[in-house]
C-alpha cells in the first residue's frame, strides 16, 4: 500500500471509513483526504489508540 495515498478514490472510500471508525466526523476525513498517515492519527486521537494498533486496523480495512 502507498504510505503516502490510500488506494482508491477517496470520496467512495469514505463512506466506509466512516462505518469502520464512527466516531471519524465528515470534518476528520475531509482534512485526511486519503493520506493514510492522516487517517492512522485521527483514530489515534479519537479511539486512544498506539500508533501501532491504528496502522494495524488501517491495514486491514485495506487490504
């Protein structure tokens, strides 16, 4: 997976991050806008998570 962009468009792909992580408001994954760098550290803040569990997660909701 590119570290920079998660594969995909975005604005599809955002429907379903937000099932995945619902406490991700449409404000958090406007300001993400598909960098998964971004993504791993709203799920850090908003579910108290390592930064390793929320690459973990990410990685798996994508892969």
């Amino acid at each position: 997976m590119n570290n920079d962009r998660i594969e995909g468009n975005w604005k599809e792909m955002k429907g379903k991050v937000q099932q995945q992580w619902g406490k991700l408001t449409d404000d958090d994954l406007d300001v993400i806008d598909g960098r998964r760098e971004e993504l791993v550290g709203k799920i850090q803040q908003a579910y108290g998570k390592s930064r390793e569990e929320a690459e973990k997660e990410v990685d798996s909701h994508f892969n």
